[in-house]
C-alpha cells in the first residue's frame, strides 16, 4: 500500500507530505486495515533501561510531536514509539518552508524549531492512547524564547507533567533548530541541567512508586573531545540510557545537492556512517550498564544491525519511514534477530 501511496506523498511539500501520512497512518488504523499496510514482525523482546521493549525497533522523535497518533504508530509495528519534542508552552517552530526531501541521496532537511501544542496537549493525548502494542517514550525541551541560563525551568515543568504516563523520558539538548539548545552539551552546563533533573527524577519516583528512565539525546557533530566529556558527565549522573544521535548540520555528503545550502538538521542516508561512529565512541567511554539507542540513517536492515554492532541495544528510525514505508520496520527486527542469534559476530560481513 505504501508503494501506491508514495507517489502521491512525493509530489507534496515535505510538511504537506508529514501531516497526510500521519492522516492516513490514523485511518487505516481506526478502520482496521492495518494488514494491508504492514505485518507485524515476530516478537522480540528485548531489555533496557529496566523495560522491556516488544522488539528493538522504535520510531525517533519529530514525527509524532503532539502524541497524538501513538496507537496507530505502534500499530506498524514499532516496538516502542517515541513523542515530541514537547516544551512547555505551545509554539509555532520556525518559518516556512521548512523541511526539504533531498530524494537522490535518501534524506531529509529539516528546521522545524520544536513546532508543537504544547505539553498539557500532548499529556491529554498520549493519556487517551490504549498504548496495547508497545512502549512510549517522550521526548523534551525549552521553548526557544527561553534563555539557557533557564532551560532547567523548561525541562523540570515538562519532567513533570509527562511522567506519570511516559515509559521512558528523552532530554533533548541536541537539535540544531532551536537557537543556543546544543550549548546545553558543553560539559559544565550539561552538568547543571542533568544533575537537576537527575534529582528531580528520584524525587518523582518517590512520588508515583514508579521509577520512569531518563535518557539524554546528543548531537552527532560532537568533538572527541566533547564526546568524552558528555561521557563522563553522564555517567556520572547515572543517566539510564543514551540516544545516538539527533540530525547534523554538516553538509559534507550532500554538499553538491542544490538544496544543501538550506539551514536545519541533516537526517537520512547521509547520516548513517556519522552517527554510528559517535554511537561507537560512546560505547567504548560509557560503562556497559548504560544502554545506547542507535538513531541516524536507518533505511534498511543491515542499516540496523549496524548500529547494534557499534553498541546499540535499540534502535529508531524516522526518514527511513518516509522513504522506504512501514515494511522497514520488520526488516530492523530480522536483521537485528539474525545479528543476535548468529554464532558468531565474525561471520556477520560489515559489522
């Protein structure tokens, strides 16, 4: 079905093309005609973060931002979904247009700025989701009008809000399209803002009887030497998890594209060898008992099994949806599977 529809997506504005997609997702979901659309892979649960996720293939934030579609998103096939980013206060994003499709080299250009409802919106949505199929994370950050100096506010009011119904919760300090947000990773700054939100972490777990995981999202045009450091601070806060990694302003694989010269966040097929060499990095300098999420130019199977053998326990996908359709999902997972249940790693070529 997705074949038949890709067309029609492709010859819309990529914004345009978002919001049908995720229209039509709803629809086949609430008509029942899912099966036409994909079929869900095997199970294969897998553990992290003290969860367990049906499979280890999750949609990345910036779909879905309002949470309200998070039923017929799991519905594909995703073992866990991924909402938001969600800031406190509603806000528009950045002028349009504002997200481009570089078709040849398989990606996307994106400079949405955090476009969203609002986080009491997105508390009534996800609070209506049955959520039967998988697991729900949620995914936040400041308003831009919001000064770093500030930014804890920001991130505690949405700590707050969402977690009595988020399975895990996502600091995001890494999107390129909000202004000033990246300077969150520097090390003493990355200190303050995960420490306090560390504590408050522990202290709404006291409250609820109920311990949600906080993981942070990073960047991959990090330096080695900012990769070390986010390192150390993060494990030595004790953070649960780790994503790897958010878009990229570098436009050195497309730069002969005639849009390269749009400002935002790079994903897709491009992004893929960058990424997974900052998920490597963080691997080999973070202790084994904090688990990774591989993210970043995911268009196929042996995209995923990839990032699992640079040191992924999970993995996400976003622009890989838009250009190869739900069926990506279960090729993630049976790649993953055969990966896993391999006798050797030796045998497995690329890895």
């Amino acid at each position: 079905m997705y074949g038949l529809a890709r067309p029609f997506l492709f010859g819309l504005d990529a914004e345009r093309a978002h919001g049908a997609g995720l229209a039509a997702i709803e629809a086949t979901y609430r008509t029942g005609l899912n099966p036409l659309l994909v079929k869900r892979p095997r199970p294969f649960p897998t553990q992290a973060f003290g969860l367990t996720f049906p499979n280890p293939v999750g949609l990345a934030a910036g779909l879905d931002k309002n949470g309200a579609h998070v039923d017929a998103l799991l519905a594909l096939g995703f073992g866990f979904v991924e909402v938001g980013t969600v800031t406190p206060r509603a806000q528009e994003g950045n002028p349009k247009p504002r997200m481009f499709r570089l078709r040849q080299p398989r990606a996307v250009i994106n400079r949405l700025g955090f476009n969203n409802e609002g986080v009491d919106a997105l508390v009534r949505n996800v609070g209506r989701a049955r959520r039967r199929d998988g697991l729900v994370g949620i995914n936040i950050g400041k308003n831009r009008d919001t000064p770093n100096d500030d930014a804890a506010d920001d991130y505690l009011h949405c700590l707050e809000r969402v977690y009595a119904l988020a399975d895990y919760v996502t600091i995001n300090i890494s999107s390129p399209n909000t202004a000033g947000l990246r300077e969150l990773q520097e090390e003493q700054a990355l200190r303050r803002l995960v420490g306090t939100l560390r504590e408050a972490q522990e202290r709404l777990g006291a409250q609820h009887a109920r311990r949600v995981p906080m993981l942070v999202k990073v960047s991959p045009d990090l330096s080695d030497d900012d990769i070390d450091a986010a390192a150390r601070v993060l494990a030595d806060l004790g953070v649960d998890g780790v994503i790897a990694t958010n878009t990229t302003v570098s436009r050195v694989p497309v730069q002969e594209h005639r849009l390269a010269r749009e400002p935002g966040g790079l994903s897709g097929a491009p992004l893929m060898d960058k990424s997974t060499a900052v998920l490597r990095m963080l691997r080999t300098r973070l202790p084994d008992h904090i688990p990774l999420v591989g993210v970043g130019g995911i268009l196929s199977g042996a995209d995923a099994a990839k990032k699992t053998a640079a040191g992924a326990t999970l993995v996400q996908t976003y622009t890989g949806l838009i250009y190869r359709g739900p069926a990506l999902v279960g090729e993630c997972v049976e790649a993953i599977r055969r990966r896993k249940e391999a006798p050797s790693r030796g045998n497995l070529p690329n890895t």
